[in-house]
C-alpha cells in the first residue's frame, strides 16, 4: 500500500481493512505486516537486450537484497526462449548475488522472450514447495514478447494456484500492449505480453524503470513490506472464479485519502 507519492504507508492494524468476496463482507482471520517469511523468486530476462540491465542489477544486489530477514528465502530463474532455474529458494544472500551476476552470461535458453511461459514455470516452482511463506515473483524484463497459446487468463490462473504476487521492472521500451484495432484479424494463438495486467490482477506492482539498480531495491522493499490478510472463503464449486475486494475502513480512508492498495482480484475455489 502507498501514498500518492508513492512512498509505502505503514502502521496500519487489522481494523483498517475490509476484504469482500463477491461482494459479500468477510472476516479477517489472519493479519501480518513483515513479520510472515518471504519467498521470493527473481525471474530475469537474459535476451540480448536486457544484458545491460542485468549489470546494473547485479552492481545492485547486495544494497537490495539486504531488507530480507534470516527467515525469507530467494530463488532465481533465467528465462529467453525457456527457462532454467539458476538458484533454488535459499536464505544465503551471497549465493544468490552470485547466480545475478553470472545471468548475464547464460547462453543455452534460446533467441526470444517467453514471458508467459516463464511466469508458468516460477508457479510451477512455488507449488513444489510448501513452507507457508508469502510468495513473489519479481520480474525484470522490456516486455516485448508474443506469447504461443499462453493467454493472460492462463498465467493468472496458475499465479493464483501457486499464492504468489507477480511483481515486474519493465525496462527499455516497456508499454501495455494497444487494444486491437476495430476490425483487425487478431490470432488467438498469438498474443501480447501484458506484464502490467498481470501485476494488477495477482496483487503485485509493475515499474518502469530506465534504472535497473535502483528500481530492484526499492521493488524488494516494497514487496517485503506488504500486509498479508487471510480470511476463510465462503463454499463454491469447484474451479469457480471469486472475485475480491480489499479496502480501507471509513476512518482508514480518512487518514489516508488517497492511498493505493494493490491487493489480488480474486481466486479459482477449490473443494
């Protein structure tokens, strides 16, 4: 959550908030803020466009990983035309420094971007494992990929079974990809990455950035920042899509007139 200015809004209790499911008030059985364990996986773009920015997020790694606590953990996978795992989920900081640093040297992933598919296979990842944690994928990448029979509608839908935010630094010549002109054919096969759609609807935070290193530490902190709600969801069929609401209570509002929340926009029920 943030200000206008975009700088992050603290100290708020579990009285400030109200979370609807399909409309319908819910109460908040679980309240956190930091002190949860973070899982955090690092998804970086290796194409040949992105090797300058990989330097600076490697010059930069130390400084933005510090904020993460003994307790969270930090994976890292490289991705062009597939994707590989670099570093498992681990709490050794200079470990994962390291696998940053020699990303810009991988050269076995393909010509190409695969956004879509990359993101598939972090919450592939996250789904292996079962610590409990808060889960987050931080993608950095120019956003300029065709995805092959990988809809947004199918990434958002494995982003929610795995319970992980989907967070981007767009670099370069990052845009949301324009609607399709009336009349024009559009190949159902083929569609536009959207890393900004993504964030929206997973919870997460999409940043343009021409500063690689600097947007990677303040991304990192502000994802080890957010508040965590739980709440126990209402009965529905199975592979149902829920839609949820998450606000400020009235006198919540009032101290903070013109915060943001980016909270997920709902879910798939399961039995």
């Amino acid at each position: 959550m943030t200000d206008h200015s975009g700088r992050i809004i603290g100290g708020l209790a579990l009285g400030d908030f109200e979370v609807y499911d399909e409309n319908a008030p819910q109460k908040i059985l679980y309240f956190e803020h930091e002190a949860d364990p973070l899982d955090l996986l690092l998804l970086l773009d290796v194409s040949g466009s992105m090797h300058l920015s990989l330097s600076e997020l490697a010059a930069a790694a130390q400084a933005a990983l510090a904020p993460l606590g003994s307790r969270d953990r930090t994976a890292v996978m490289l991705f062009a035309r597939s994707s590989a795992l670099s570093q498992r989920l681990t709490s050794d900081l200079a470990a994962v420094e390291r696998k940053i640093q020699s990303a810009r040297n991988a050269q076995d992933l393909g010509s190409g971007t695969s956004i879509n598919a990359a993101i598939l296979a972090a919450g592939d990842y996250f789904r292996e494992d079962t610590s409990g944690a808060r889960r987050a994928i931080l993608i950095m990448t120019d956003n300029l990929s065709l995805n092959y029979r990988i809809p947004d509608e199918q990434v958002i839908r494995d982003l929610y079974a795995a319970d992980a935010t989907l967070n981007a630094i767009l670099i370069g010549k990052q845009r949301r990809p324009p609607p399709p002109k009336p009349g024009a054919y559009v190949n159902p096969d083929f569609t536009p990455s959207d890393v900004f759609k993504l964030a929206d609807e997973t919870g997460g935070e999409a940043m343009e950035s021409r500063l690689a290193g600097e947007s990677f530490a303040l991304m990192v902190e502000r994802i080890r920042s957010r508040y965590r709600l739980q709440y126990e969801a209402p009965p529905a069929d199975a592979g149902q899509l829920r839609h949820i609401r998450v606000q400020l209570t009235p006198d919540a509002r009032r101290r903070h007139p013109q915060a943001s929340i980016r909270a997920r926009t709902g879910y798939y029920a399961v039995q």
